[in-house]
C-alpha cells in the first residue's frame, strides 16, 4: 500500500530488449555493475544498504510465478499483483482480487468468489466499499495447494495457478467477465458455496443455483452431472479437463450465458489509435471453443466504456463500486473520445503584468536551493516539475536569460540522476524487471509504489528540456535514460523482455494503480489521479518533442481514457456513481472495493481535493471538461474545511480557474500576498495560470484540435484557439468546429480563429435555432432572454425517456444532409440549489412533415450542480441512442424535448438568447 505519498521508481533496461523495442541504445550488460545508455547510465546493482521488494517483515521477495512464466516481466501495480508479489508471508495466495462484477481470493482450496453488490460505508461516513466476501470457492475435489502462483496474464486477464502434488487447478478471470474458467486434473470439478444453495435450474451438466442473493450458473463438459450436497457441489470431468461458473444478471439469462459458457477466454488485448482529435480504442479477447464453435463471450463494460461507445449493448447490467456496469454479446468492443488537451504551458495573454511575473521568476531562480533539499526520486521529481512549468513562462515574456538558467538546472539535475555510481542514480532489478532510483521513497523501491508518480516528472522536465534543446534528449545523449524511464513505468511493448507492458495502467480500468503489491483486503488502490495523468501528458509532450508519434499517441490514448475515469470515479462528475449513503462528492483515493474521502497523509479537506489536481501544468486542462463538478468539488471542500482553504491554496485556486476563470482570481487577488506556494508549485506559475485564464476563459474541452498539443478556451461568446507546434516547419492546426490556427515552427500561437468572424454561434443562421417560450424554435436572432420551467422528474429514474419534457419545434425545414455533419446544441440550465438533478435532451426528425418522426436522437443526460448559475449542457455528453437514418428535409419537423432524467425538483432552461440554441446538420 502506497504511504503517505507514493510515487515510482526508474526504469532500467537490459541492452539487448532495449535495442529490440526502439527505445535506446544501450551497451550489452557485462560483469560491471554499470551500463551504459548514451551520454547517461544505471546500475545493475542496488546501492549499498537499500533493498529492493520484500515482505511485510522485510525478507526479499521474488515475483511468485510459475515456470511457464518465469522468464515473463510480471505487471506490478495491478488489479491481482498479489497473486504474484507476497506482501505477506504468511499468505502465499493472495488478498482480495477485484475483477468487476465478480471478486476474487485464493485460497488453498482454489478461487474464492464473489459478487457485492451492496455498499458499506465504513472509516467514519468517509470510504464506502463493495468488500469482497465469499459466496463460493471454485476448486477440485481434495485440492490442497501450498501456494498460488501466476501462470499467466494479457491486458485485463490472468490466469492463478494452484498444484498440490496430486492435483492441479487454472482459472482464468478477468475485469468485466461474469465468467470464471478453469481448467482442472486430478480431481472432479467442486463448488463449495457459502451457504446451501437454492437450485432455480438443472439440465445435467449445467446447473443454475442461488447464492447469498446472487444467481451462478455452473457449467460442466457435456455428459457430466452436478450432484448437489448440502453447500458442496461436484462433477466429474471424465476425460475433459474444463468447467466454468458464471454470475447472471437475473435467473432468465441462463440460456444466453449457456451459449458461451464453453467459450473459454484466453487472452485480451486493447488496440487504439489518434487520429485528427480523436483518440479510439478497441478492447478484444480472445477465445478458444472448449465444446462447439461459438467463439463469442459476453464483457461488462464499465461506466466510463459505454458512455463513449456506440456498440450495441444488451439490457444486461451489472452492479459495481465504478456504478453500472453493462454487458455487450461480443468479443470486443470500441470506444471513442475528443483528445484531451496538451499544452507545454498556458499561453501568452495580455492578462498578465510582465514586470510583476519576472518579479515572481527571479524569486526561483535566485533561491539559495532551487530543488529545496529534495534528495529522494519524488521530491527531486516535483522540484524538476516545479521548475519546468517556469521555462515557457519566462520564454513567452522575453526572458531568454532566466529560460535558459531554468534549463540549465534541469538539465544539470536529471543528468545526475542519469549517471550511475554517485549519491543519485537508477538501479535494474533483473528478478523484478523493473529500474528503481535510489534513494527511495514511499515504498518504491521495497513494494515498487508508484513509479508512474515519480517517473512522470522527470520525463515531463525532460519534455521541456527536449523543446528547446533537441539534442540533448537524443538517444546517444540523454534520451535514452528518459525512454528507459519510460520503459518502466508505462511501456509501450508486450514483447520487451526487460519491462512489463504498462506497469501501472489498467487498460480495462482505465486509470492507473499506485501499490507495487495490491495487498490489501480493498484491493488495488490510487490516490493522486493527477500525477498519473502527468506521465501520460508527458508523453504526449516528450513525444511531440522527439518526432516519437508512436509515444506520443500513447500518451494521448492513456491521457484521455483516464480523464473520463477520473471525472467518473474520483469526482462522480454524472453523479451515478458514488452511493447516494456516501456523502462525499469527492474521493481523495479510490480502491478496488470502492472510494475514499482521505489521503495517505492527512485528513485535512484542502489536500484530499487537491491530490487529484497537482501538479497542475497544460497537460491538466482535461479537468475542465467537468464544471459542474469542479463547483460541487470546491464547494464541498469549503464546507469540510469550515472555510476557503488555507492549506495549498494555490492548486485550489488553479483548480476552480478551470470552471470560473473570475472566482479564482478574486480569490488571488485577496490572498495571494500571505501564502506559502505548495510544494511542487510557485507564485511565478499561479499567478500566470489565474491571470491567463481569467484572461482567456476557462479550457473548452467541446472543440479539439487536430494535434495533440493544442487547446480551446472560452470566456463568454470568445473562444481563443491555442496550439504548440514543435515541429521545425509552419503548421495549420484545424479544429472540430472548423476554425484553423497557423502555427509557426517550434512555437505556440493563439487566435480567434480563422474561417469565420464571431465563432458563436456555430454553423451559421440557416441551420441554428434559439428557443423560445411557447415552445418556438426559430433562426431568428434579438430576442429577450428568459426561462422555462422544466418538470420534476419526481424522484424517479426517466434516462433515456422523455417525462413531462419542454418541448419546442420548427415545421417547414428545408435542407441538404451535409456529408459528415451532426447534431449539436447547446442550452444553458439551471437547477438553482437543488441537488442531484439531470437535464437530457431529445432531437426528432420528420424528414417530409407527414406527422411520423423518422429519426430520434437522445443524448446521454447533464448533471447540474447546486449553485446558482447557468451552466451549459451540450451534444458533448455523447449519444446515448437513436433511431433512424439521417437523410435530407423536404418540409420537415423538427423537434427538441428537455426533461429531469433524474431527480425530485424542477430546474430552468434559459429561452430567447444565442446561448441557447439547437443546430441541425443542414445546408
């Protein structure tokens, strides 16, 4: 478990693989305990009087594997490490394993498992948990096993392994798998419930039965009887070696279940791509057919899965601690989001006061100690990051001078830490496979914690550095320690024999795990979201810096799935996640088994809030796509804390410029003379930050670029298009709404946009219409801004259903499809202080105004928050559903309807302005 602040280690890598992956020239390790990696190097061997991992008690530790899988480098920082790293030596099994729906533990008699589905809230109302408890164990007759080991693993699956000698079990499972499959010899195949079982279905060799409330399916070779006996269940294999046990959604999904419940899983894999602002991916597993040819299975998709896929799903669902998980019938399923948005640093605003910033930047520059006594990987690391976001700050006002002494720091500290043999340096360890820095802390070295912490600053600073000075981030230079930095805490390869793939990022989860171990009946667990995303943002920028494309949609492919993670299951941006007995609109931590309002450290409110957001850099702009939630966040924080913050003021203060660009200034202006800048930051940086997008507006996370490092900011109707281009040619940049900015070479550029005047409202009168009361849509422009009433929904749950909803059409429409073009809107809500509601929308087409609507489009409903204020509900929530097939209006009908999806209380729709409006894909 990550102490108080848990952060990673360094990558080393073995010369051979990492000339085999691309990553950096290295020498062939000899018998010195130095190897070489360009103009850097690390160690073979720990420095005297470190450790590297050990047991709870303090004994080295090697990775717990079987010896088909000895030669693999193991995925620390998983859902199910401690399958494979003994924290505990008295438990050669492992803790609590949670898979989602289903939860696992093994124990000497095989696979404990399963299926919570009620919360606790436990810790004093400040952590709720869906906490594994047993409803049955999944094993063979007589089983016995000394240990359990793993036997083998792909993107989001693993394999345990048990022998006693005489028997032998395998189980594959999996996140979002309601299947267990194993693999047995020795013995029959032995359920053994929790309790007695109520039978609801028995056809021979499949079994339904009922357990602590939860429905399982059994499923023997064909041939094979269950025999039922008080809470022990068995069958024999006869000459087969296969069974498996599946949890059902309800009693009558047996018969689907049944169809592919000998489609035995044997890998899983994700694929994704960048293309032109959007960032897809593919999750695929693979199957082989135990009975039959179906090559099929069912997946449960997590809540930020669906909400970005238009793969068809069943009406399965699924309960969870990450909300409702629902099932699709495929093997593989692809999501799509808008890119989330990098930038070296804010850029350039007329907000900003030049001789007060360059005030603010000699202060760091000229401190006695730039880097603050910081001796250990995370301490160097938030020095490095603190001083990196400084460079294009002072670059963008001129000061060329102080630019280059920030870099020249930089510089002079990373190259420290990439040279071995001095009080600094990184450290290979060939049983773990994994680089670790020296010295240590948090436990990254004896549990190897949170090396995608640690790491993500200096690859980020390296990033910066590599930005102005290219040659020093060569391979033959410093670049190749970066790359194995990288190697080890987010490597891109499945087949590097050095490092694991992704050492901390659950694809499937879609975030990152902190512990080395997982050795907590919780599970796995994260705090600080935010300095994960700082790796991949790093990426993103080291990336673009190198000419490495492949890194650098890594990083954005990482960057923007764990976004919509966070905004689900840190901060419950849709409020459909967190138990409604929770209390909290923020975890500080989430879990395996749930959420927790706590840190590591402390208690205080201003740290639980601000974990999530530090360090904030242009790679944190993603936090503005939830402004509801950010409101919701601060105001909690300020409720918990009895008042504003005292404690890192300055990270709350940049965390609410991403919601109200004015808020937080004010808040600066009042404060910032009597504050201690947290750790990782500095005045010179808040001060830019606040001014800049107070100057700006806040990030628009609705339009991307097509680069990774460019960004949109809206303050009012304005919106400034913003983009860095590091290449050494020009540039346009076109983004979604079809505006274009030219870049120069090896610079950043803003603008209003080219292609049209004023950017709203968008695409121009003709096809965009304001609402007005009485239920009008119409092009006309000038009218006067009011309101209309939408209904309470009651208390009941409408998604995706309209329920007493605004209604406001337009008849007569004339117009052309235009090729590629969707729907939008954008329409300003208000739910005053009433909390927990949700405004959805429903646009319909009648293509020939014969009175049959023959398109519907309904979008996934806006979480509003409780603070007075409009805020903006637009077609960027996504579709949820549609009906019908786009095609041209010939006095066509059109129609908008606005409901409470959600909640007991009526909420407002502003009418009769151009920020309320609807636009139609017609010409």
């Amino acid at each position: 478990m990550p102490s108080p602040r848990t952060r990673p280690a360094a990558v080393a890598l073995l010369a051979s693989a990492l000339l085999a992956v691309s990553l950096g020239p290295a020498a062939t390790p000899a018998a010195a305990a130095t190897i070489p990696v360009g103009s850097g190097s690390y160690s073979d061997t720990r420095p005297a009087g470190t450790s590297g991992p050990t047991t709870n008690t303090g004994a080295p530790v090697t990775p717990k594997l079987t010896d088909a899988a000895r030669n693999r480098p193991v995925p620390t920082n998983d859902w199910w490490s401690s399958l494979a790293f003994q924290r505990y030596g008295d438990n050669p099994y492992s803790t609590p394993m949670y898979g989602h729906p289903l939860t696992y533990q093994a124990t000497a008699g095989g696979l404990d498992v399963g299926y919570p589905t009620t919360p606790a809230i436990v810790g004093d109302g400040r952590q709720y948990e869906y906490a594994h408890k047993r409803d049955l164990t999944i094993g063979l007759t007589g089983l016995n096993s000394p240990d359990t080991k793993a036997d083998d693993w792909s993107d989001w699956t693993v394999t345990p392994y048990w022998s006693d000698g005489a028997r032998t079990l395998r189980t594959t499972i999996g996140h979002g798998s309601p299947f267990v499959y194993a693999k047995g010899s020795g013995g029959n195949a032995q359920i053994t419930t929790a309790g007695s079982p109520a039978v609801f279905a028995d056809q021979g060799n499949v079994l339904g039965i009922t357990v602590a409330g939860h429905h399982y399916a059994l499923f023997a070779p064909t041939g094979s009887d269950w025999n039922v006996a008080g809470s022990t269940v068995t069958a024999g294999l006869g000459s087969k070696d296969y069974f498996s046990v599946a949890v059902l959604p309800s009693t009558d999904a047996l018969a689907t279940f049944k169809k592919y419940a000998y489609s035995f899983v044997t890998g899983s894999k994700a694929t994704w791509s960048y293309t032109g602002g959007t960032v897809k991916a593919t999750y695929t597993v693979t199957t082989e057919a135990k009975e039959g040819t179906e090559r099929g299975t069912l997946q449960a998709l997590y809540r930020h899965q669906w909400l970005n896929t238009t793969d068809p799903l069943t009406s399965y669902t699924y309960v969870s601690p990450r909300g409702t998980m629902k099932v699709r019938e495929s093997a593989s399923f692809t999501t799509s989001q808008k890119a989330s948005a990098v930038l070296p640093g804010l850029p350039k605003s007329n907000g900003v006061d030049t001789a007060r910033l360059r005030g603010y930047l000699n202060e760091v520059v000229n401190a006695s100690d730039p880097f603050s006594g910081a001796a250990d990987t995370y301490w160097t690391g938030k020095a490095l990051g603190r001083l990196a976001q400084l460079v294009p700050v002072a670059d963008q006002i001129g000061e060329t001078g102080t630019r280059d002494r920030l870099l020249g720091l930089m510089k002079g500290k990373l190259q420290d830490w990439f040279t071995a043999g001095g009080a600094n340096e990184f450290s290979y360890d060939k049983d773990w496979k994994t680089l670790t820095g020296y010295p240590a802390s948090y436990g990254s070295d004896t549990e190897l914690n949170d090396h995608h912490f640690h790491y993500s600053y200096y690859v980020y600073a390296a990033a910066i550095v590599a930005q102005y000075d290219p040659g020093w981030a060569a391979d033959s230079a410093w670049g190749g320690m970066v790359k194995a930095l990288v190697r080890d805490a987010a490597n891109p390869s499945r087949t590097d024999t050095a490092f694991p793939f992704l050492r901390g990022f659950d694809v499937y989860a879609g975030h990152s795990w902190a512990s080395g171990h997982q050795g907590f009946a919780a599970g796995n667990n994260q705090e600080s979201s935010s300095e994960s995303t700082n790796l991949s943002a790093a990426l993103v920028l080291w990336g673009s810096a190198t000419g490495d494309t492949s890194l650098r949609d890594l990083g954005t492919f990482l960057l923007t799935t764990e976004s919509e993670a966070i905004a689900q299951y840190w901060f419950d941006a849709d409020e459909q996640v967190f138990p409604s007995s929770f209390g909290h609109d923020t975890a500080g931590m989430v879990w395996g088994s749930g959420a927790a309002y706590s840190t590591w450290w402390t208690a205080n409110p201003e740290e639980i809030h601000g974990i999530n957001v530090l360090p904030v850099t242009g790679g944190s702009l993603h936090l503005g796509g939830e402004k509801a939630a950010i409101r919701r966040n601060i105001a909690e924080m300020e409720r918990e804390n009895g008042g504003p913050a005292v404690e890192w003021r300055d990270i709350l203060w940049e965390f609410e410029s991403f919601a109200d660009p004015g808020t937080a200034r004010a808040k600066w202006d009042a404060g910032h003379a009597g504050y201690t800048p947290e750790q990782g930051e500095s005045k010179a940086h808040t001060y830019h930050w606040i001014n800049t997008l107070d100057t700006l507006g806040a990030p628009d996370a609705t339009v991307t670029g097509d680069i990774p490092t460019s960004a949109v900011f809206t303050k009012g109707t304005t919106r400034t298009y913003a983009a860095h281009n590091h290449g050494s040619t020009a540039r346009t940049v076109t983004f979604s709404d079809g505006k274009t900015l030219s870049v120069p070479a090896r610079s950043t550029a803003t603008g209003t946009g080219a292609g049209s005047g004023d950017p709203d409202p968008e695409p121009p009168t003709g096809n965009t219409f304001q609402l007005r009361s009485g239920g009008t849509l119409t092009t006309a422009t000038g009218g006067t801004a009011g309101s209309d009433t939408i209904a309470s929904g009651g208390g009941a749950n409408h998604d995706g259903t309209p329920y007493q909803p605004l209604v406001y059409e337009v008849r007569g429409v004339n117009g052309t499809l235009a090729p590629g073009a969707q729907t939008a809107f954008r329409l300003q809500v208000d739910a005053g202080t009433t909390v927990g509601l949700g405004q959805q929308a429903r646009i319909s087409y009648d293509f020939t105004g014969d009175g049959s609507f023959d398109r519907t489009e309904t979008y996934r409903y806006f979480a509003t928050d409780p603070v007075t204020g409009w805020e903006e509900y637009t077609q960027a929530r996504g579709l949820q559903a549609s009906t019908g097939t786009p095609r041209d209006l010939a006095g066509g009908t059109v129609r908008l309807e606005v409901w409470n999806a959600i909640g007991n209380g009526t909420s407002k729709l502003q009418t009769g302005t151009d920020k309320s409006v609807l636009v139609i894909p017609y010409s």
